[in-house]
C-alpha cells in the first residue's frame, strides 16, 4: 500500500531524572530531508536519530524536534564562571550609565549559564538508547499516518485510473470506424469529381490512399500501451515499495501516449475523449506528488 509523504507523530518519555517530548513532522519533498532539532546536550545524538529515520522512510522533508524537562532531581548545573562574567560587564554598564537592573531570572537564561550535568560514557549509553528508542516510535507513528492518508490517495488514483480506461474504451471502439468512414468519404467525393470530370480512377489509386491513411491514423500501438501502462500504474499503488518516483513517471508516460492518439486519430469523437482522458491524468500527476 503506497504512503502519503505527510504525517505528524509524537512520543513522550520520562523518568526519575528527565522528562523528552520527540515530535517528528513530515511534508511532501522529491528526496529525503531531515532537520533534527536537539537540546544542546543531546546534539551527539543527531546522527543516530537520522539513521533511524533513514531506515523507514525514503521522501520526504522531515522535523525531528526534543523538548526536554528535568526533574528536581536532574537539575541543571549554573555555571559560577559564566555567571561572574556576566557580572563583570554588567558592571561596567552599570559605571557608565547608573541605570542597571539585574534580573536573576534573566540571567540565568544567557547562554552559557545553565547547563545539564555532564554524561560519562554510562550515562551517554542510557540516553542514546532513550533517544533512539524514542525515534523509532516515533517514527512507527508517522508511517501509520502516512499509511492512513496513503490509503485515501490510492483509492483517489484508482477511481482517476478507471475513468481514464472507460474513455480509452470507447477510443478503442471508436478507431476502426475511423477508418471506414475515411473510406465511405473519399470514395464518395472521388465518385462526384470523376463525375464532374468524366474521368475515370484506379482502384488501386483508391486503396493506396486509404491504406495510407490507415497507417498514419493507427493508434492501436499506443492504445496498447496506455492500457498496460494503467495497469502498472495500478499494481504499484497496491505495492509496499516507496513507488512516487515511478508513479510521476508513469503518468508522464501515460500523458505522453494520450498525447499521441490525440494527433493520429483525426477523429473530433476521439478528441472528445483524450481531453477527458487528459484531465484525469493532470489529477494523477497532481496527487502522486504526495506519495512517498
């Protein structure tokens, strides 16, 4: 079943010591794209949240986001260092102006100030496999949103693709009359200039010019393909492979053969129906590009 390329999911995780929300965000996008967005302490980490969500997905411009909430437990560490520098200017604003006000709650926001414990390599393992445990759920949640939406689209592709096979249809009934109306027209205007004329024609010149026709105005070719590429098309909409590349392709192709029976089939009745048969592949080409 094919997957929608948006989605949203979310995880939640927390413990004696931290609290993690991991949100993961997905629009529509011709290649993979992953912006990870991390609490300073967990950037390490990137890497490995991109590894995860490169083994489930394939398109797509992800977010990948952490907001984390210590516990009175964990608290973060003030940085007495940090925090006398910025004292230190302060100060020398304060000489030069006379009018400042130290705001503790301010301060402890500058960069630098506050700062989470540092992690030993035990304690780095456990919150890389928090982290990644998180990512893949994650992850789970996003594709069953893709797969929801996923289905909503397959069923809108199949009812485009049998639209365009009942106008294909009548094309395919249509063509052979073509053909022996061609025929009924120049016998029958030839007869009226032989008569007008008193000269006499060939039935041989007659065939050759009808055979010509014919073979300038056969569409079975390219009825042909259309129908086997409608049948490819639907086989991959059913399929579990990430199919929007070849999807976009195969409506490029399926437009491309309508194009031609518009111009060989000289017939306004066939021009009728590859207009309509036009129509529905726009809206094919319009919603694979939200197909992973």
């Amino acid at each position: 079943m094919i997957l929608s390329m948006t989605g949203y999911g979310d995880v939640h995780y927390s413990d004696a010591r931290v609290s993690y929300v991991m949100e993961l965000r997905s629009l529509n996008n011709r290649y993979f794209k992953a912006t990870i967005k991390l609490p300073e302490h967990l950037a390490i980490f990137e890497s490995e949240i991109e590894r995860v969500l490169r083994r489930r997905i394939t398109r797509g411009s992800l977010t990948c986001s952490i907001r984390q909430k210590h516990t009175a437990d964990a608290a973060q560490e003030i940085n007495i260092a940090a925090v006398e520098r910025y004292l230190a200017q302060l100060s020398k604003v304060a000489a030069t102006t006379g009018n400042v006000r130290i705001d503790i709650g301010s301060l402890l926001q500058l960069p630098g100030v506050c700062e989470p414990p540092e992690m030993d390599e035990e304690e780095r393992e456990r919150q890389l496999k928090i982290v990644t445990t998180m990512a893949e759920q994650v992850t789970e949640r996003l594709i069953e949103m893709r797969r929801i939406e996923g289905r909503a689209i397959r069923d809108d592709l199949l009812q485009h693709c049998q639209v365009i096979r009942d106008h294909l249809r009548k094309i395919e009934e249509r063509a052979p009359l073509v053909l022996r109306e061609y025929h009924t027209r120049l016998l029958s205007r030839v007869n009226e200039l032989i008569a007008e004329a008193k000269l006499q024609l060939q039935i041989d010149d007659l065939k050759r010019e009808v055979a010509l026709y014919a073979e300038r105005c056969d569409i079975n070719e390219e009825i042909s393909r259309l129908g086997a590429h409608l049948d490819q098309f639907e086989r991959l909409c059913d399929s579990s492979e990430a199919a929007g590349r070849k999807l976009d392709f195969l409506a490029q192709e399926l437009l491309r053969e309508t194009n031609t029976i518009g111009s060989k089939a000289n017939d306004a009745t066939i021009a009728h129906h590859v207009v309509e048969i036009k129509g529905a592949i726009d809206r094919l080409k319009e919603q694979v590009q939200n197909v992973e």
